[in-house]
C-alpha cells in the first residue's frame, strides 16, 4: 500500500503531552490491570487515533487522578 502523497500530520498535542498520556496509563496498567476489561485492542487503537486527532479527551486522565489521590492518602 504505497501512497506518494502522504505529507507530514500536525496535531495540537504536544510531544510531552503524549508522553504523559502514555505514561498515565502504564501507571493504571500497574496498578490496576487493565481499565477498560470489556475493550479490545481495536477498540483501543480506535480511542488513541480519535485523541490524537483531537476528537476525544483523555481516556485515562481521570483515572489517574484518583490513583494519585488514592496514592497521597
């Protein structure tokens, strides 16, 4: 599948903010497992495209946060 016109993507997330994205949902991965047990891997892959795109927020942000509440307690 060879596409000549392909050109460079420009997204309004910042490198560091994918980073953390990445990194918050290690963290729950860590801690709890999966968070999303009825998802597939698709399923997945779909949300991650949509939120780089800018389509959907953060899946695992407030997930997060109440972990790290969790944590400070």
């Amino acid at each position: 599948m060879c596409n000549e016109f392909k050109r460079l993507f420009t997204t309004a997330l910042t490198r560091s903010e994918l980073e953390r994205e990445i990194a918050m949902a290690e963290a729950l991965i860590e801690h709890d497992g999966t968070g999303f047990p009825d998802s597939s891997f698709e399923d997945g892959y779909i949300a991650a495209i949509n939120f780089v795109l800018g389509n959907e927020m953060s899946n695992v942000e407030e997930e997060y946060k109440q972990l790290r509440g969790d944590q400070d307690e």
